[in-house]
C-alpha cells in the first residue's frame, strides 16, 4: 500500500514556489555531497555515517538534533517510495498535493539539493477544509511527518476516493476507547506540559525553539513524547498505553529508551521511560519492577456540569 507524508518545502515553505515549478520535492541539512549510493534501506546505517559530518558542519547541535535532521534527510532521499504521495504546503494555508515519480538524485549548488522527482496533481486541498486530526498530523513539527493514517480523507480531499481501504487498527490495541481517550490526553500533556508533575523536571524536546518531542520518529517507531530534564543530563520516553496490551507497550517504551541511549543520548547523559494509562495495571507493574529509569504514571478525567 502506498504511504502519504506531509513534506516541508524549506523552512515555512520558502521554497515552495521553485518545487513545484521544478516538479520535485527535496531537502538540505548542510549536507553537501551526492548521497548516491549511500542510502542503505534502514536509517541507522546512515545515521551512524551522517551524524558525525552533520555535527562537524553544525558546533554547537546537540546528537538529538543531527539525528533529527538526518532522519528527515534519509526519509526524503530513501523512505518515501516511488508511487507515494505528498501534501506540501504552500505558506499561505493550502497543500499541493503529489506523487513522487522517481528515485534520489542530488542537484549542487541549489536550493534544497537532495531532490525527488514529483508528479503534481491539479487539486488544490485547504487546510481549513481538513478534520482537525488531519490539521493537527500535517501541522507536526519537523520537515516530514507519516500522514498515512488519515489517507482516506486525504484521497477524499484530492478527489480520487472511490472505495477506501479501511485501516484496520493495530493489533496490539486491546481496548479502543481508551486507544481513543489516550490519543487526546497526549495533545493535553503537549499543551500543559508545564502545569504537569513531568513538567516541572522534564521539558519537551526542542531543535531551534520549535517542539519535535510529540511523535518523534526512531527507527523502531513514533515516540510519543521525548523529552529532556532542565539540567539536560537526562533524556525521558513518555509512552501512552492507547489500550495496547501490557507486555506490547512495556517491550516498545524499553526498545525506544535502547534506541535513545545508543544514537542520540551524549556522553554521561542517561535515557529514563514513563508509562501512562487510564487505569491501574499490574502487569506494567510488575514488569517494570525488573526495569530501570521506568515509572508508571495513573491519569484521572473528571467532568463538571455547571448550569447556566
């Protein structure tokens, strides 16, 4: 099946113009070299090789941030496939909407050099006319973000839908409303962050002042939130359980925190887990009396009528 990204053309879309005039999408990161023949088929390999090169042209980024850019890089040159699609916007509140036509090819001395081939479409889609799930997953923070969730609407919005392909929920998901709950607690941890008991030790990730913590890509999967103590000895995996069974959400939030600690923590800084569910598990409980740096958080929702 084929999979949809929103791509940023350029910081606020600069350069989005001179992609679509030049039919291509494409990505810079101070990477000045053909990277032909250097895209391997999983990204740690090309994080291991471009960090480094990254750091050098970049003093002062922190591991976190070079993994960060070079994972949207290996994304833009290598993950996106021929025959998928992209929404980029065009800075004034619209997406064009493409399909990527070909492989990687390097354009030097231009403006975003790393470039793909793209077919534009003629639709035109308004972000004011997208659900507000949508709005939220193309709005994330960062130069690609996977929007292949919401594809449904997305071909709705462009015109071709004739009959969906349902997606069917992740198998791991044991209970859907609570999968439903978690996915808004998430944006209302984002949001009072600082109002939290996380919040008052921990601040969400940020690269240049913007937030890339929500939804963090790894190579094993999205983080939910990634965050990093005030002191920044010490990176924090926050994971929602979204009604996954027990032993799935424990597995993920320990393989993210090896993932953390061996690509992107700086020497001596250590990588720390938190679990939240809507209920009391002791299975999580219990696995992670065998765990280090986890700790399993309880959340509460409360209504209040008021009469008017």
């Amino acid at each position: 099946m084929k999979n949809y990204y929103r791509v940023m053309l350029g910081k606020q879309s600069i350069y989005a113009p001179e992609c679509f005039a030049g039919n291509f999408i494409g990505a810079d990161f101070g990477i000045s070299e053909d990277l032909t023949g250097k895209l391997p088929d999983d990204r740690p390999a090309f994080s291991q090789e471009f960090i480094p090169i990254y750091l050098a042209s970049h003093p002062g980024k922190t591991k976190v941030a070079a993994g960060l850019s070079c994972g949207f890089l290996w994304t833009v040159c290598k993950k996106i496939k021929n025959g998928d699609i992209v929404l980029c916007p065009d800075g004034i509140g619209r997406y064009r909407v493409g399909e990527v036509t070909g492989d990687y090819f390097y354009q030097p001395g231009d403006m975003l050099p790393h470039r793909r081939p793209v077919r534009w479409f003629d639709e035109i889609v308004a972000r004011s006319d997208m659900n507000e799930a949508l709005r939220n997953a193309t709005g994330a923070i960062g130069t690609v973000s996977n929007i292949t969730n919401y594809h449904d609407e997305i071909e709705k919005l462009i015109g071709s839908c004739k009959a969906p392909t349902p997606i069917s929920m992740d198998k791991a998901v044991e209970d859907p409303t609570a999968f439903a709950l978690e996915k808004h607690l998430e944006d209302f941890l984002v949001q009072n962050w600082a109002s939290t008991d996380l919040g008052r030790e921990y601040d969400i990730y940020e690269v240049e002042g913007e937030r890339v913590g929500q939804q963090y890509e790894t190579d094993t999967g999205t983080i939910d939130i990634l965050a990093i103590s005030k002191d920044k000895k010490r990176l924090l995996v926050v994971e929602l359980k979204k009604g996954r069974a027990s032993d799935v959400v424990v597995g993920q939030v320990l393989r993210y925190m090896g993932d953390m600690q061996e690509e992107l923590a700086e020497d001596g800084q250590a990588v720390h887990g938190v679990i939240i569910a809507l209920e009391d598990d002791q299975r999580i409980c219990r696995a992670l009396k065998a765990a280090q740096n986890v700790v399993f958080y309880r959340y509460q929702i409360s209504f209040k009528l008021l009469k008017t």
